[in-house]
C-alpha cells in the first residue's frame, strides 16, 4: 500500500524517563505537534510497505544517572497513538484516497549524548574571527 497522507500523535507521558521538547519534521507538509496530534503529507506516495521516517523528535532526559538506569545502547518504544481531533492512527491511501486505519508501528528513541565544555561567550566569538 502507499500513502499521500497519515495523522498520528506520541503519548509522552508513558516515556517517564523523557521529556517533549520539539518535533523535527520529515515530511514536506506538517500539521501539528506529536503530543496532541500531527498529519503530515506528501505529494509523491510513499511506500508504506516499509518503515517509514516521519518525525524526529527531541527529548530531554530526566535522569541524572542514565547510565545505570538505561544504558545508552538501550532503546525507548514509542508507540503512536489516535489524535486529539479524530481519536484515530489514520492514513490515506494512494490512488484512491481511501482513509484507512493506521497500524502504528513501534519507534525507537536512542540516547546519544553530545559533548559539551564550559566556555565563555567571548572565545565563542573568536571562533568566527
């Protein structure tokens, strides 16, 4: 099957140890935020037969020794969910612009940490001098 359109959202509040920050579009054309409910769309189909990349989400992590509680390797399910407005997973299909349930397939949040120093925002200039 391939789909032009889905709408979906993310129960953060299942994920205890992270917290929504911001969502990251992939798609072209975005409506919405994961908490409450987005749809998102394309103009070209796409293949629904495969896993497909729709949001990148950023989250904050709510542990101070994440490394004993949840080693970094391990993954976080994040399940998708029915939307505030419609109460449904829903896609629709292509070529017949068939509205169809949604399956929801599980993700996988990763923790990677980034680096940091301390610095000042005087050297933080000179970089760019």
């Amino acid at each position: 099957m391939y789909v032009s359109a889905i709408e979906y959202s993310v129960d953060y509040s299942a994920l205890s140890s992270l917290l929504y920050i911001a969502d990251m579009p992939v798609a072209p054309l975005n409506i919405g935020t994961t908490p409450i409910g987005v749809a998102s769309g394309w103009s070209i189909p796409q293949n629904a037969y495969e896993p497909l990349l729709v949001m990148k989400l950023f989250v904050q992590w709510l542990c101070d020794d994440c490394d004993e509680e949840r080693p970094a390797n391990q993954a976080i399910v994040v399940r998708p969910g029915p939307t505030a407005l419609s109460g449904r997973v829903q896609a629709v299909r292509w070529p017949d612009n068939v509205i169809v349930p949604g399956l929801g397939m599980t993700s996988t949040v990763c923790r990677r940490l980034i680096p940091v120093q301390e610095t000042t925002w005087g050297q933080i200039k000179s970089l760019y001098n």
